[in-house]
C-alpha cells in the first residue's frame, strides 16, 4: 500500500477479519442507526428449501426412479450456514468495547445465473471512540457459493451525516456491463471481496495446508492476500469462550511489494465451522483486537450450555 492510504479502525472493524483494506473515516455528527436490512440486488433469488420426504415405516426406505447420485458437498458448504451470525467487540490500545462488529451469512441463492452465498457485516463504533469515529457501516457481498470468488460488493456507508452507496458488479473480461446503480470492476478471475476471503480461508483445512493466496478487490484497490499457519493449536480466550484455534498471519501486498503499514493476526476455532474468534492487528498508531462474543446459531442447530 502506498504512503497516500491511511489506516483507521472504522475499516479493521468491517473489513479487518477479511484483511481487504482499512480506512480513515473522519468523525461524525449523526446518531447511531440500525442495522439496515438491504434489499437483495436485481436478479437474486433466495434458494428454497427442499420439500421433506414422506413419513416412511421404518426399516423401509422410498426408492428413487431415475435418480443421480449427489455430489459431495463443497468446503464452504461444510462450514458456511445459513443464519449464522457471528458478534464481535473490539478493543483498540487501552481502551475495550470501543466498536462492535456482525457477521452474517444471510442466505445461499441464484445471482446471474449463478449460486451464490449472501454475506453481510455491520460495524458501528461506541463511546468513547465513537466521538472521533462515529461509523455506523453496512457490508454486502454475493460470492460464489464453491469458491466464494466475488460477484457483486456492496457497501452502505455513512460520512459525515451523508450515506454513500457503492455497488461493485465484478467481471474478469470487461464485456459484461453493469446495471445503471452499479460500476462495473475489472477483476482477475477468482477475484474474492473481504467478505468472500473471510469465509474462504474458513473453508481451508489447515491442518493440511501451510499457505493460501488470494486476489481481493475492496472496492477500491486490487490486492494480493496471503495467508500461512503459523500454528495449528494455540489456546485463545474471548468474550465468548476458551478455545483451541489454529493462529493464521495475514499478509497484504500490492504491485508484488507487502504492506507495512500493519500486521494482522487470525484465530480460527479447531471446530467443524472453523469460526473466527479473534483477530489481532498491529497498526502505526494502535493495536486493535476484534474478539468474539456471541455466535447465534444457524436454523436447526443448538448452542453449546455454558
């Protein structure tokens, strides 16, 4: 990154888990807002569940006419849920619960022809950085639903009592064209937004795998990701919980040369859905933490008693 970019917490907040890009937000005047629910884009549809099979008598099963058999579930399907929510508070330098952050899986559908993951994250920050950092952001992506390469971003932002809205329809030729409320970015294919590079390096099996890369596009600037094990099982305590997570060191690089503008650590729980329960990063200024705290579980499934 170059000396121009400045580095903010607002952006480690919505953005830092995915390890995209940071930026500075100037403070704010306006009042905290909701979470905003966003309508999906043109095009999307939600898919349906399937219809349950009829009761059957035990030790008896229906047959299939004609049937083919399944194909194995992708990576992300394994871990990615629908509903899953993921709440997380951030602590910069000495001071703690200085932002919150949300995670969302929102919903797995069709988007251009295409099946695709719904993605979200909503950052808002709190006193006492809310009276420099008055953020109150909203995060969109749809990615594909096997290797979670980006296929629009979305991002609802608020600056000095103005909502900005920027809509990224990616493209890897430059010949399809965008809808007239979006920009059409150039991409390398398997391009991923931060949100798509969250979830993905969730779907990698680290204790087989040492290094992963990964072009991200922001919105903004076009980097490369990479991503190596430093450990496969450390302890690491949260809000949420005690946890054996395997530590993950992100590195950012533009034009081939790395950033060092900041360091940026992952934690990723040694658990089926490899949820993400703390992310470190060193900055010029300050040290931040972006800890878990709560996870709501996805339809059907039963949180862990306390």
């Amino acid at each position: 990154m170059g000396t121009k970019m400045t580095v903010g917490i607002c952006g480690l907040v919505a953005l830092g888990c995915a390890a995209g890009a940071f930026y500075w937000l100037h403070a704010r005047a306006s009042k905290p807002l909701p979470d905003v629910v966003s309508p999906e884009p043109p095009g999307f549809q939600e898919a349906l569940l399937a219809n349950p099979q009829p009761n059957t008598k035990p030790g008896k099963s229906t047959p299939t006419v004609g049937s083919k058999k399944t194909a194995p579930p992708t990576a992300a399907e394994l871990v990615l849920k629908t509903g899953e929510v993921l709440n997380y508070t951030a602590n910069v330098a000495k001071l703690e619960d200085v932002a919150t952050l949300t995670l969302k899986v929102a919903g797995k559908g069709s988007f251009l022809g295409k099946s695709v993951w719904h993605l979200q994250a909503a950052a808002h920050t709190l006193n006492p950085l809310r009276m420099v950092f008055e953020l109150d952001d909203q995060f969109d992506s749809y990615s594909d639903s096997r290797t979670l390469a980006s296929v629009q971003y979305e991002m609802r932002l608020s600056e000095r009592g103005q909502k900005v809205k920027s809509v990224q329809r990616m493209t890897a030729t430059g010949k399809e064209p965008a809808p007239p409320d979006a920009t059409a970015a150039r991409v390398a294919p398997g391009t991923r937004d931060p949100l798509g590079l969250m979830q993905f390096l969730r779907t990698v099996d680290w204790a087989g795998t040492r290094q992963v890369s990964s072009p991200v596009y922001d919105g903004h600037k076009l980097y490369d990701v990479r991503a190596k094990l430093a450990n496969a099982s450390v302890a690491v305590g949260v809000p949420a919980g005690d946890f054996r997570a395997s530590k993950i060191e992100i590195h950012v690089f533009e034009n081939g040369v790395e950033s060092k503008d900041a360091s940026f650590t992952l934690y990723l729980a040694n658990d089926a859905a490899r949820t993400p329960v703390l992310l470190e990063a060193i900055m010029p200024f300050a040290t931040a933490r972006v800890e878990l705290v709560k996870e709501k579980p996805e339809a059907g499934r039963t949180e862990k008693p306390n």
